[in-house]
C-alpha cells in the first residue's frame, strides 16, 4: 500500500448507549473510513476483507473504504488531518515524525518485516554483498520497498550509490522474468512464490534475516487518537478478529478475497493460496497488534546510522500499545 523522495515528502467506534451489548449499527451511523492500502487488491489483505464480511467493523460503527492508488501519500495524509488511517510500516512513521508530522503506530499487524529482494539464481546474489553493481527494480524510490533495500545494502556495508535503482511500479514479477532487472524489491509473501510457481530458480534475501525493522500496521494521527480514542479502539479491534479470524480460518478467508481481488477467481489457485499462508506466518503472535518497545529501539538507531534520520526520535511517541485488545 505515491510521489516521494526517501519515502515522504514530507471508525468513530459508535458505542450503544446504555447497558445493551453492542450490536450491529443500521448502515446510516456506520463512520465512513478511506484506507489506503499501499498496494493493489491482494490476498495479503485477506483479514481486512474478512473483518468487514463477517460484520467486525461494522459492529464497531465503522465501513471501510479501501484506497489502493499508487499516488496516495496515506501517511502525509493522515499526518495532515485529512484521513484518520493508513496501512505503513514502522520506518515510514519515525521518517514522518522528523519531518513533523504528527503520526502514530497503534496496531503491529505484521510481526517481522516482509519485504524480500529476489533474483535469478544465475545471477549468483546469494548475500547483500552481492548486490554490488546490480540493476535493481522496485515499485518507487519510497515506502518500506525503498528502506528494506537501503536497509539490506547498509546491512552490507553498501550505499544507494553502489546500485542501480529501477523503479518499475508493480510489475516485479515480470520484469524480473523478461531479464528487465537483476533483482527486483517485493514481498516475501508474493513476488518469490509467483515466480518459483512459474518455473524460475529464484534466490531471496528477507530484510529480515539481516536487520530490524518494524513492519506494517495501523498508523493514525495524533489528533485521532486525542480526539476520538474509541475509533482508534474500534479499528484495532475489528482488525485483531480479522486477523485471527483469517489464522483460523484460511479457506474462508481465501473465499472471502474473491469478492475484493479481481480476477482471483481465475488466478492459480495453488498459488494464490500459498500467498495467503505465507502472509499468515508474518501475522501470527502471542498477543495480535503488539508492538516490541526494543524492535523500535533498535529500528530508529538503524535509521540514525543509515543516515535517513539526522536524529533519533521519541519512539514513545511514535507507537503506542494503549489500543491493543
């Protein structure tokens, strides 16, 4: 889930009143919420479609508009008031906060950074050190993509400079196929699997095995969370069921996607399903939303000495678990 140059350029959880138990609201006090999502419809997204089919938002008085533009800045957005949400990883909020916008982390929905780099096993990147001298393509020259590549190339002593940078949108399956690129930026969850399943040796390096980082989840505004704390409590909530919901229960879930996911249908199945369970993995914790105070720690002191941060920032104000169920 988009214009920027290092990565920014920069539902009201209606309560019943009284003693009844909550309930469904009737559609006219349902809060609206747009979303951006960062990145195109995908099974990675299933426990968002799942919360709001089996009725998880809308029981906290909430309906979800899903935004999947390439050019939404979400995090700008909601750091400027103009949205209460968005979906981004944890480095892309301590880099909003040094610029001053004023956005929180409030749900850890991925417990360990998914991005991947991929490669023909012919090109013989078996390491970061590797990647010396490499035309790599990416969706853009911003948002975790950018930082978990930066990330592995500092992991290896590399700069920016030591690369080539495509930025290719999404279309890093293809691109890496059609020998357009030596390696491509994606999701450990998506790109690698997509091009074994297509009969490509493929060598992957999870950002992951390398540094810290922490990554995807629920960022809102500091206004938001002053202001309307029990929207906050009614999005964390319904994604938590949605998550767990999906763990739970795969099948359905993968179901489920079918009415948000073009054409996923008439997609590999196999495939497709394969997707889902390795997202699953990302998102399984022993408490769901729950962010590690050490992980941010160990992430802004990352940034600080990558040179993205000219400083180090709060991070106890850059995260919260006062909204975790």
């Amino acid at each position: 889930m988009f214009k920027k140059i290092v990565l920014l350029t920069l539902g009201l959880a209606i309560g019943l009143m009284g003693c009844a138990p909550r309930a469904v609201q009737t559609e006219a006090a349902l809060r609206h919420i747009v979303l951006p999502m960062g990145y195109i419809p995908n099974v990675q997204f299933a426990p968002m479609y799942v919360a709001i089919e089996k009725g998880f938002f809308a029981e906290e008085g909430i309906e979800i508009e899903f935004d999947y533009s390439f050019e939404t800045d979400g995090v700008a957005l909601v750091g400027a008031g103009e949205l209460q949400f968005v979906v981004a990883s944890g480095e892309q909020v301590l880099l909003a906060r040094s610029q001053g916008l004023p956005v929180v982390y409030t749900f850890a929905w991925y417990q360990d950074f998914p991005v991947s780099v991929v490669a023909k096993t012919s090109e013989g990147i078996n390491a970061p050190a590797d990647l010396r001298g490499k035309r790599i393509g990416l969706p853009g020259l911003y948002g975790a993509n950018y930082i978990g590549l930066q990330a592995l190339l500092f992991s290896a002593g590399l700069t920016a400079s030591d690369v080539t940078m495509d930025s290719i949108g999404f279309n890093q399956v293809e691109a890496l196929a059609t020998d357009q690129e030596q390696a491509v930026v994606g999701y450990a969850a998506n790109e690698p699997i997509q091009l074994r399943a297509q009969g490509y040796d493929v060598t992957e390096l999870r950002v992951a095995d390398y540094v810290q980082l922490t990554a995807n989840g629920l960022v809102a505004s500091e206004a938001v969370i002053a202001s309307e704390p029990d929207l906050v409590r009614g999005m964390t909530r319904a994604l938590k069921r949605g998550i767990e919901y999906t763990i739970a229960h795969p099948g359905e879930a993968y179901e489920i996607c079918k009415k948000y996911v073009e054409n996923l249908a008439q997609a590999d199945e196999a495939v497709q399903k394969q997707v889902l369970a390795t997202s699953i993995e990302f998102w399984k914790a022993e408490r769901t939303g729950y962010s590690d105070p050490q992980a941010w720690e160990n992430m802004n002191n990352l940034l600080v000495q990558m040179g993205l941060l000219k400083e180090a920032q709060n991070v106890d104000d850059a995260f919260t678990n006062e909204f975790v169920p």
